[in-house]
C-alpha cells in the first residue's frame, strides 16, 4: 500500500487536528468514501502517526469480509481484547459474551482503535457501541463505504474522503506508468485523460498506470485503454475499471489471480507456489506479471496482500461462473466446502472458529488444507489419512491443538507440514511421508522434548526445510537428511553444541542459543548463507574457513574479539559481510576481496578495519555508532563504491573523497566528526549530513549537479548554504535544527523540487514558491517559519 501515499500528508495532518488527542475525552471518528479512494490508507497513516499516545492500541481490518464468516464477530472480539490487553485470545459464546468482556476489561485503558471497513452497524455495536466501554482519551476510528452506517449510529466526527486532486492523481498514475513523477512529453494527453476519466481514484490510477508500464510508450495501447474506460465511464463500481487489468492478462495469470483472489490472500507465497507448480503453471512468472500490474504486492515477510476491491473483483468473476457454488471453481466460505465433494483442491479455513474439522472423506482431490490460527480446534478428523494428494498442511497457530490422528503417516504426497505455535505433544511423522520437503515447528510442544526428532522424521530423505524454535536436543544423526538445504534453530536455550550437520545445507541460521559455546564447520561445504546472532557464551569462528561457497554471513549479538586470521584467504565466494552489536569486537582481519557489501554497526570496541584497497567489487559500505574507529584506510581505491555510510563515528576525514576517485558515489551519509566536508564527486545523488557540529560552510555542496536528495540535520555551527540554484535534480530536500541558517540561496530556481521539509530552523525565511508548488511541490514546515 505504500505506493499510494502521494497527496496524503495534508488529508492525514487535518485528520490529526480533528481527532485533538490531547483532549480527554472519548470520541468517535468516521471515515467514509467510495471503493478504492484510499479509506485504509488514509486511516493507518494516521493511526500510526498518534499510535504512541495511547496505552494500547488494535487495527481491526476488513471486517466487512471478517464478519461473513461462522463466528466472525466473536473472532474480532477477542483479538480487540487480545491486542488492547495482550492477553492469549478467548472464545466468546456469543457476541453479547464478547460485549461484556470489552466494556469490563476496557473502561479504563486509553486505547486507539482502527475499526477498518465496517458494512453493518451491528459491527460497531459488537465492537465498540459506547464511548463509556473506553478510557479517558480513547479514540475509535471506523472506515467505511456506506456513510449511512456511521448516520445510524450517529457518528459526529466525519471526513469524507474525495478523489485526489488533479496534481496528485497525475503524479500517482505517473508513478506506475512511467516509474516518474511526471508524464513524457508523447504521452502528456493521454495521461491526463486517463487521470480524469478514472476519476482520479488512487487503486485505479495505480493499477490501470502499472497497466499500460508493461507496454512502454505503445499509443496504440495507451488510446485503446482510454476507449475502454470511456466505455465504462459512466459505471460507478471501480471494479469495472479494474477488468481491463485483468482481461489484459494471460489465462494462466487469470487463474493465479483468482486462486489469490478467492483463497490465498494473507498467505506466505512461498507455501503456496508447489500448488500452482502442480498443476503444471509457472507460479513465478504470473506473481511477478501480477506485482508489476499492482494487483497483488508481497510484503518483506513473503505474504500475500490484494486490495480488497480486487479481491471483490476476483470472486465476482468467480461467482459468474454458476449459480450454484457447487458448480464454481472456488469457494472461499468453509460452510460451502461440502458442496464441492470430489473437485475440491484447497480449503482454507484460517481463523474460522471450529473445534473440530469436517470428514474428509467427501474431499479425495484435496491439496492444500489451510487450518492456521484456528484457536478452538482440537480436533481433526481421522479421514485426513484419506488425502493420498495432499501438498500442503498448514496447522500454525492452532493453540488448543494437542494430538492429531495416527492416520496423519498415510499423507504420502505432503510436501510442506507446518506446526509453528501449536501445543503438538506428539506427531505422526514416518517414512510414508517420502516427499516431505519442508517441516517447519517454532514453538511447538513436540519438538522440545528431550529427543525432539525421530528417527522417522531423519528418515526423511527429501527432507530441504527445517525450522525449529525451542528445541533442547539435536539428533547425532542429523547429517543423515541428505538432502537437507535450509535449517532456522531459534530460542533452543538448552543447546550447547550442535552435531554434525548435513553437508548439502546451504542456509544455516542459529539465534538466541545463549548456551552454544561452539560451532564446527567443517563439513557445510555447500554452504553459502549464515546467519548467527545472540548466541552469548560463543566467543570464538574457528572453522569458519571451512565455508569455501559462502556467500553471505551476518554476526549479531557476539560476543566475538576478531575472526580467523585467514578469513579473506578461504572465504573467497563471500558478497555480504554484515556484522552488528558484536561489543567485545576489536579489528577484523583481512576481508575477501569478493565483497559486493561490508556492513558494521554498533560495535563498541572496533578499532581498527583492515586496509580495504582490494576490495575491487564493494558497492556497499556501511559503518555505523562504531565509537573507536576513526579511519578507514584504502577507501580511495574502492572504485565501484555507490553507498557510504560513516554514522556516529569519530572519522575526522575521509581519505577517498578528498582524493576525488570515488566517482561512482551516489549516496554519502557522512560522520559527525568530519571537521569539513569535502570536494564531492559530481555522480552524487543523495546527500545526508546529520550532526556535523564542525561544518561552517557545505560549499562542495553546489556543484553536485546530479543530487537527488538532500537532507542536513542539525548542524548547528552552519552559518549559511551555498547556492543551490545548480541542484536541477534535486526533489527533496530536508533540513532540521539548524538554527543559523536564514535563508537558501536559489530555492525558489529549482525545478524539479517535489518535497520541501523545514523544521526547527528558527532564524530561516523562505521565498515566494507558489510557482514551484502550483507545479507539485509539497512543503512541510513549523507554523510560525515565515515567508519572505
């Protein structure tokens, strides 16, 4: 959702003021608007901007859709109550059980509460009838598309959220058509009609701009979509503008999108792509389409997100398909499941509110059972052992789940078995299970016991993924899963040493052992990503030259003096060196000259660096609250450098930039001490200078005719800034706390300047920009800095 952010500032800061959270009242605030004009989006910027005022705090999203289900509005109870109180959710008998518990337990918490896409009054009764149910202070935030919902239950505060100004809208459509802030010069007309007859509407803007990015400077595509819109132009349902994204999509893309659209929202797209390989698609191919077309985004933690018009979309095109939903290719509801029998593939019931599952007998084609966070589950029907085509098994988060059928060992196509968070005292793991491929058991019960894997489960042979958190003991054994790739040991505080591990690992992350004292290497020779971090009695990397393919180390929370000496000799494939809160760290040694990016940070006791002149193919340098170190030698010879970073440490110069041979550099954040900044090289596109006590004058700063970005943070000795009428390139530019600046010379000659923040500049005036703003500019500023 991030990339719909353009124009929000001055919507988010008038909501601010509206709410007054200053004030002790309890109040209640409505937002309302039509489909796809950015309710949510609005909603939770605020929401996280006054968030640290309140004592507790819950987002409650698409309970439009949450309340459909058996039991929804029990479920929104209890996770209101879980994230105001972070209490371990409970079951409620009914809504008016859920009601007492809220006005009880919450009457007197100061709590902020984003009630997201409510339809019906009742949610808001269930959930938040009365102010009296809050604290003093509380505020309660409901989105929603139907206004009359909020007038039936009287909401006072109100704000109407419109379409976007025509700026805004064209820079948004901008954005996603041409990956820039303004239209190419060929296609100026065009843009704009599309930008009007789209209503200037954020998710359509959005998707049909990524739309039309495929085809690059087509005309013909870009007049051919604007007569479809026009088509559709008087149709107020934005789902109609929205199909011209999908028809444009190939019919295997057309089925990833509705097999999301219906079932896999909110899922790891990494569980869910064997299902589509299954079925003979090119799961990576259509997902990439669908991300560059803006109908779908993957969060950082690989999740599945779809703007809930576009889900809307996807099961409508469903549900056209028959009347009968016995006769559609999906159901997405559990109480519809029966009616699939022998055609149904995936089942998905995350979160519904069941204590036991359906016979599965009725569902011989099943291959994908999704059962996550249901909470009240405890049982599962034995006719599981039936799904003889069963890949994935989802049991996350089931906390009353405590055994399951011994028919689970006749699963003999299961690929992917996940038990993460679920109180499993025992599992039926056996050699049936032939292509298990990943198992995956933070926290569970069954895998912290004293002989946490079975023999059965190191039978495995197509074993690749391991993930356990908790555990006390590892198997002798453990180099038997030959085919062992992946393995995430977490949270295992009762592991001293690790056995002998499979040589065809190639990812190993080991965090929180806080009694690992050792670690061998010897035999990870396909190893190319490891991950340690807060394992505290670990004083010492011996073997870690063994690591002949390694790729990628991260070092956190070590209490580590150095590594091996002959580290940059063995570690010759190495790219990325991260090392971060290692305290007792002294000097590295000689780094391999292999490396793309060396990150450092927050290690208290390093002195020195080693000489980083070979470092031919570093691209990355980030060296960052390392209090002690105070040169970087060789940096002049980092001729592929792009990225320097040399936060909070007491580097008073900085060899390579004054020598003038860094002309890759495109980004500088430079160190406090530095006493003066120096000559810069002109390929220079962002430019932070935070804390730089010493500066007087930053006049190198006016010939960096390629700046993109500058940002000066209280540098309070600065007298005055050099011109920056040069700065033709320059979009933003942020400056704080500098309370000797009084004006910036060539401000106002700055073309392309799109976002201008000033705060706590206090002797500073600025010039007239209303010709830079009428072309886009957005200026955030104190009240009271005045204007020339």
């Amino acid at each position: 959702m991030g990339t719909v952010l353009v124009g929000i500032e001055d919507r988010a800061e008038e909501l601010v003021k509206k709410l007054e959270v200053g004030i002790d009242d309890v109040r209640v605030f409505g937002i309302w608007g039509m489909g796809g004009i950015g309710k949510t989006t609005l909603a939770k910027f605020v929401y996280n901007q006054i968030v640290d005022n309140f004592e507790s705090n819950s987002f409650l999203k698409s309970i439009r859709e949450t309340s459909r289900y058996p039991r929804g509005l029990q479920y929104l109870q209890s996770k209101l109550v879980s994230d105001t109180l972070r209490l371990q959710p409970q079951d409620y008998a009914d809504v008016e059980e859920g009601v007492k518990v809220l006005k009880e337990r919450l009457r007197h918490k100061k709590v902020l509460i984003l009630l997201d896409d409510v339809d019906d009054i009742n949610q808001i009764k269930a959930l938040a009838a009365d102010v009296g149910w809050f604290g003093r202070g509380s505020r309660i935030i409901i989105t929603t598309r139907e206004k009359g919902v909020l007038d039936q239950f009287q909401v006072q505060d109100l704000y109407e959220v419109a379409s976007l100004d025509e700026g805004h809208a064209l820079e948004l459509f901008c954005k996603h058509a041409f990956r820039d802030k303004s239209p190419r010069p060929d296609l100026a007309e065009q843009a704009s009609d599309i930008v009007n007859i789209t209503g200037r509407l954020p998710l359509a803007l959005e998707v049909i701009g990524s739309y039309l990015s495929v085809y690059g400077g087509r005309k013909d595509m870009w007049q051919g979509t604007i007569e479809k819109l026009k088509i559709k132009l008087d149709m107020v349902n934005v789902q109609d503008k929205l199909k011209i994204s999908y028809d444009s999509l190939e019919s295997e893309q057309k089925e990833v999108f509705l097999d999301i659209a219906c079932l896999f929202i909110g899922m790891d797209v990494r569980l869910v792509i064997p299902m589509w390989k299954d079925a003979k698609f090119s799961p990576e191919v259509g997902i990439e389409i669908l991300q560059l077309k803006s109908l779908i985004k993957i969060g950082e933690d690989y999740t599945i997100w779809m703007h809930d018009q576009l889900r809307d979309l996807g099961r409508s095109i469903v549900e056209q398909e028959d009347k009968e939903p016995g006769r559609r290719s999906r159901l997405w509801h559990g109480e519809d499941a029966g009616i699939f029998g022998s055609k149904l593939k995936v089942l998905n019931l995350t979160e519904c509110r069941i204590s036991r599952t359906p016979d599965f007998s009725a569902f011989p084609s099943l291959e994908s059972l999704i059962l996550e966070s249901c909470q009240l589950l405890v049982w599962v029907d034995p006719s599981i052992g039936l799904l003889k085509s069963l890949i994935l098994l989802n049991l996350r988060n089931c906390w009353s789940l405590k055994k399951l059928p011994e028919q689970l060992d006749s699963l003999e196509s299961l690929i992917e078995f996940l038990i993460d968070d679920t109180p499993l005292e025992e599992v039926p793991i056996s050699r049936g299970m032939k292509k298990l491929e990943v198992l995956s058991g933070n926290r569970s019960r069954w895998l912290s016991r004293e002989v946490p894997i079975s023999d059965e489960v190191l039978s495995l042979s197509s074993l690749r993924v391991l993930r356990f958190r908790g555990i006390k003991s590892l198997p002798v054994s453990m180099s038997a899963l030959s085919c062992l790739q992946t393995l995430h040991l977490g949270d295992c505080q009762n592991l001293q040493t690790l056995p002998e591990l499979p040589s065809s690992l190639i990812s190993l992350t080991v965090e929180a052992l806080s009694k690992l004292t050792s670690l061998n290497f010897a035999n990870l020779v396909n190893l190319k990503t490891l991950h340690l971090s807060e394992a505290s009695e670990l004083k010492e990397l011996d073997s870690i030259s063994s690591l002949r393919k390694l790729e990628k180390m991260t070092l956190h929370s070590l209490k580590i003096y150095t590594l091996p000496e002959k580290t940059g000799a063995f570690l010759r494939h190495l790219k990325e060196l991260d090392i971060h809160y290692c305290h007792k760290l002294k000097c590295l040694p000689t780094v391999p000259s292999s490396l793309s990016v060396l990150r450092i940070g927050t290690c208290n006791s390093l002195e020195r660096l080693p000489d980083l002149s070979n470092l031919k193919n570093l691209s990355i340098l980030e060296v960052m609250q390392c209090h002690k170190l105070r040169e970087i030698e060789g940096l002049g010879d980092l001729l592929s450098l792009k990225d320097l970073r040399t936060d909070n440490c007491p580097i008073t110069k900085l060899d390579g930039l004054e020598s003038g041979r860094l002309k890759s550099l495109t980004a500088l954040s430079a160190a406090w001490s530095l006493k003066r900044l120096p000559e810069l090289p002109h390929s220079l596109e962002k430019l932070f200078l935070r804390y730089c006590v010493q500066f007087s004058e930053i006049e190198a700063v006016a010939e960096l005719e390629s700046l993109q970005e500058l940002n000066i943070n209280r540098c309070r000795s600065l007298r005055k800034l050099p011109n920056l009428s040069n700065l033709q390139r320059l979009e933003r530019f942020n400056m704080r706390d500098c309370e000797s600046i009084a004006e910036i010379p060539g401000l106002e000659e700055l073309s392309s300047l799109r976002e201008l923040n000033i705060f706590g500049c206090k002797a500073l005036k600025l010039p007239d920009l209303s010709k830079q703003q009428s072309n886009g500019l957005q200026i955030y500023k104190d009240s009271t800095l005045r204007l020339l």
